[in-house]
C-alpha cells in the first residue's frame, strides 16, 4: 500500500497540514484590506463593541458601536460587519458571511 503524502483534510492531522499549507499562501491585496488579522480569536463568529472608531475598507465603526468578525478562510483573518454593512464588497464573500452568520445563530 503507497502513503498518502498530503492527508485527507478530515483528520486532525490532515487539519494540521492544510493550516500549514495555506500559511504561507500569499493574500491578495482587497482580502488585506476588508480583513482584520487577529491570532487571539478562535470562534468562526464574534461580536465586540468598538472600544474606538475605525475604518475598514470603507466600513466605519464608531467608538461604542457593536460589531461582528467573521471568520474568512485565510488564518487569523476576519471579515467585519455593524450596521448591515460589510467590509467587502464581494457579493459571493458577503453570502458565506451571512451563512456562518446564521449557522452561529
């Protein structure tokens, strides 16, 4: 029987490996932009309250205001939303945000 090389992305194992590829994958520069990078923050959904006013790729959160990241498929990077808008423009991102939305609801 051959070895796999590359695991099956169902196992832990094969989670590690697919962490580890997608580590060193280059981000394009829109994702850079509609993203905030967070290392601390494991859960796919949450919410906050802005402890000051921000600017995100066109999204402005005021100091005060309630506001949800959303995890995107690159490592520590989340997509934000407050006030029914989001920090991307992409319809087809803005959709799978709005799924993980409700599957977290």
């Amino acid at each position: 029987m051959r070895h796999q090389s590359t695991p099956r992305k169902s196992g832990a194992r094969g989670r590690a490996v697919a962490r580890r590829l997608l580590s060193n994958v280059d981000i394009v520069q829109s994702v850079l932009d509609a993203t905030i990078y967070d290392e601390q923050i494991s859960d796919a959904v949450v919410t906050f309250k802005a402890g000051r006013k921000f600017t995100l790729n066109g999204l402005v959160v005021a100091k005060g205001e309630h506001f949800t990241m959303v995890k995107s498929r690159f490592a520590h990077r989340y997509y934000v939303t407050a006030h029914g808008e989001w920090s991307t423009n992409d319809p087809k991102i803005v959709a799978k945000c709005h799924r993980a939305l409700a599957q977290a609801a």
